[in-house]
C-alpha cells in the first residue's frame, strides 16, 4: 500500500498562528505531538503594561516582551472626554467611557482599530434637558459604569452597562455616588447595533474596583448595605444573569480580583508588607447556595517587602502574577513582575512616554494601572 502524501504546515508558521489564539485554545493542541508540546508550553505572550496620564487625558501602553528587561512604548490613546475610565483589557479589547456623560468607544491595541458603540438606551429625557434653569423638580440622573466581558465558548465580546437611576434636585456626581440609586442594566455585544436592557443585579455594584472577566465570567466584591460582611457578584456573561458566590469567612474587606490556576482568585494583602506574604484565595467551585469551594494559598517573598507597595494583580495569567512598585522614588523607573508559582522576580525599566509625561507613584491608584497578557502585538 502506498504512502499517501500529506502536505504539512512549517512548525514556525504553527506557532505563530497558535500564538494569536488565547491561551486555553492554544493549549489543546499540545497533544499533536511532543514537538507541538515543547513549543506551545514554552509559548510566552507579552505583557501589556497601561495606565492614565495625570489629566485622565491619555491611555499609555507600555509591552514588555518575554525576558526583556525593559518596556517599550507601544500606543497612546487620547480620549475627547475627560476625565475618562476604562474597562479591563481582554484579548486587545478596552474600553474607553466618562461616568457623565454617555460617552464610550472600544478599542483593539493590538489591531489599533476603533469601534464606535451605539447610544446607550439609558437617556435623560427631553424635558430635563431643555427644562428652564428655574425649575425646581426633580431631576433624572444616572451614574453608570461599564464593564468588558468575554465569553469563551461563543467568542463573543460583550459590554455591561450598570447604571444607578437617580431622581433628585441634586446635580452633585459625588451625591450620586454615596447614594444608590435604582440600579439599571444594559448590554452590547459586539458585533450587534444596538444595546439590551437586562435584569439588573441583585445589590449595587461596588465601583470602587473594575470587575474582574474570568471563564466567562465578570466578577466584583460587593458589600451589602445591611451587612458588613462582602460577597462576589458574578455576571455569566453567556446567560446574561447575576448571582451571588460567597466569600471565604476569612475574607471581611474588599481585595483585589486576580487570576490563578485558570481560576479566579481573591488577593489578600494585609500581611503584605508587615510579614512579606500574601494570601490568595482561589475559587475551585462555584457552587449555589452555600457549595462553594475556596482553596487557600499563602504565598510567602523571599525577599522583604516593606519598600514595596501593595500588589497590582496581571491579568491573563494562570501562574498569578502580580506587579511590584518600589516607594523610594517620586517617579517610576522600573517595576517587577513576580510569579507567585515560581517565585521568580523580574526587573523592568520603565522609560518616560514623553520628556512631559512620566509615571508618578502618587498617580498609580488613580491612573487604573493595569497588567495584562495580550495576543502577539503587531510590528510597528
């Protein structure tokens, strides 16, 4: 019997394209051969580093390649409304929006494409708008955020909008914010040409912290109003539906969300600088009603820890890793990454985006700095 001849992909072209896919879809196929295994388990994608000038004017990013030691200017983004926030970055994606104003765009940094996004169905009527300045009834408001999610078995990007209806003489944002409010919901999946109305949640959202998107689902750490104690809301980004996921007794404050062992994990860092470790709390299961399964991890530095300050979690990143800031200096120069698996510690120098525009440690909680694993950016 004869060979019959197959015509084969060059194993540099394959990982290449293979590279361009997320990382769960990359590693099914390290079963092809042992070859494909080596290669994809050695498949690093870089780090996109991102934050917010101090006018909230610009969205720097910074990539840093794998074992580089230095980060290069990647793109910067200016935004027409200011300040502005963003959403969390997925796969390229961010999402760019003033909490004002109903003003908001997407962006891919790895395409460099911008996306408009339609007009929210949420709008002031018109006889707020256009009501004489001596009118003294009530008055509609809305203080809202977005929210980017990802749903891996569709491959579809969605937009949350969670806004909190208010109506009141007030026109004070700060007012809006230290009162709920009626909360509302809204959703755009791109692609589409219009926004969704959707059940809203079943307790306010906490905004103090973006949500965290993780195996199709965004995550936040809530407090109820008449608790103290926090819970995690959780949106199924497929099914559209909110619930509720208890939280570990342990865990009474809020924390960051971070991304462990292709699970969500909560980030304790209360120990962090006074006994050099950090706690992790990974969500094995997520249960109803009480059957939840939380795993914890204690994480211990081998090195001190009391010039650092408190951990940015990277996103995209099973092993969980985190980004280091040192407080010795007024300006940024350098950060770390470290690997909470393997313990590694990795220096990066960061260079100013302008001679006018540097990164200020003062400025870091406020610029949303953000870390971020990302497809293969394009050559410039």
């Amino acid at each position: 019997m004869k060979n019959k001849r197959r015509d084969t992909v060059p194993h540099d072209v394959a990982m290449d394209v293979l590279k361009k896919l997320p990382e769960k879809a990359r590693m099914r196929f390290k079963c092809v051969s042992k070859t494909w295994y080596s290669s994809i388990k050695g498949t690093v994608l870089p780090l996109l580093l991102s934050f917010s000038n101090s006018s909230f004017s610009q969205r720097h990013f910074l990539t840093i390649e794998h074992q580089s030691d230095e980060a290069s200017h990647h793109l910067t983004i200016s935004s027409d409304f200011k300040p502005h926030r963003v959403t969390q970055l997925i796969n390229g994606f961010i999402c760019f929006y003033n909490i004002v104003d109903f003003e908001i765009f997407m962006r891919n940094v790895v395409t460099q494409e911008i996306i408009d996004l339609p007009k929210s169905t949420f709008v002031v009527s018109d006889d707020d708008e256009d009501r004489d300045e001596d009118f003294s009834g009530p008055m509609i408001s809305y203080f809202r955020e977005y929210f980017l999610g990802f749903d891996p078995s569709s491959r579809d990007y969605k937009v949350l909008n969670i806004s909190n209806k208010h109506t009141t003489n007030s026109t004070s944002y700060a007012w809006m914010i230290d009162n709920h409010g009626t909360p509302e919901c809204e959703i755009f999946t791109l692609g589409t040409t219009s926004w969704r109305k959707i059940d809203a949640p079943p307790s306010r959202i906490h905004f103090r912290r973006q949500g965290l998107c993780a195996n199709g689902f965004i995550h936040w750490i809530i407090t109820n109003p008449r608790k103290t104690k926090p819970v995690l809301a959780v949106f199924d980004v497929k099914e559209e539906k909110f619930d509720i996921v208890k939280l570990p007794d342990e865990v009474r404050k809020h924390h960051d969300l971070i991304q462990a062992e292709e699970k969500l994990g909560v980030l304790d860092c209360d120990d962090f600088r006074s006994k050099n470790k950090i706690r992790v709390w990974i969500l094995k299961d997520y249960g109803r009603g009480g059957g939840e399964v939380w795993i914890r991890r204690d994480n211990v530095f081998p090195f001190d820890t009391i010039m650092f300050r408190p951990p940015i979690p990277v996103s995209n990143s099973n092993n969980g890793e985190i980004l280091l800031t040192e407080y010795k200096s007024s300006l940024v120069s350098r950060v770390f990454i470290y690997d909470l698996k393997t313990q590694e510690r990795r220096a990066i120098k960061i260079p100013p985006v302008t001679e006018q525009d540097v990164v200020k440690f003062l400025d870091l909680k406020r610029a949303r700095v953000s870390a971020t694993y990302v497809a293969s950016l394009p050559a410039e």
